[in-house]
C-alpha cells in the first residue's frame, strides 16, 4: 500500500480526477468534523458500537466502477483506520490502495489536541463541514 502525506494526496487528486477519495471515519466524524471537498463517505466502522462495516469492500467496488486497479485513496482521522482498510482492499484485489498519512486531523500534540501538527486539515487543503 502506498502511504501519501495529505499534499501528495491532494495533488494526486488534481492529477487524476478518476482516483478516489474515501473517508472511511464514521458518519459523526464526516459529518460534524468535517471532510475533504470531493471525498466519498464509506465508513470502515460506525457507531453506536463502532462495528465493522460488512459492506465496506462492496461500497467502494461499487464506487470503484469494478475496477480493482483504479487509485483509490482512504483518509480516516489520523491515518491508522484508513491504513487497516487499505489492507481489506488489497486483500480483496484492488492493487492501487492510498493511504493518507496523518489523515483528516492528524496527530495529537502535547496538549493532546488534533489538527495543530499535521493532517489534511492542517496543511489547509480544501474541505467542509456539513
């Protein structure tokens, strides 16, 4: 799996307007948090017990158009979720899985705070809140 900071992802999406974006954090965090302009909600768990999505795969094929090869980039919060369900797509054959690192928020400072090191957020790429 290739891992891509947040810029290097965003510049893949200019690139390639046919690549993926898909935030796979859960409905709450898409929504409240806010996301990337131009990313796919597929959540890879949810709430209320964060249970895994059984349809994961099967979402995203159907977005992927059945093609395993097309780019398909995951963001989840701070690029742990997203890294664990690139492994799920390459296990179900897509063979260009992205892995945003440090994803939407980034990791915690010292304060234990997100978005104040890095992440997609942080570096001021596009993206909104609903």
């Amino acid at each position: 799996m290739k891992q891509l900071l947040p810029r290097e992802a965003y510049a893949l999406m200019q690139a390639q307007p046919d690549a993926l974006l898909i935030d796979c954090r859960s409905e709450a965090e898409y929504f409240f948090v806010g996301h990337p302009i131009g990313s796919v909600h597929v959540p890879w768990v949810d709430g209320p017990d964060f249970e895994p999505n059984p349809h994961f795969i099967g979402e995203v094929r159907k977005l992927a158009g059945n093609i395993g090869d097309r780019p398909v980039m995951l963001i989840c919060r701070s690029g742990r979720r997203s890294h664990d369900a690139g492994l799920a797509l390459e296990a179900a054959g897509f063979t260009q899985v992205i892995n945003v690192v440090h994803g939407f928020e980034g990791d915690l400072n010292e304060q234990h705070r997100r978005s104040t090191l890095n992440g997609w957020r942080f570096d001021g790429l596009p993206w909104e809140q609903l």
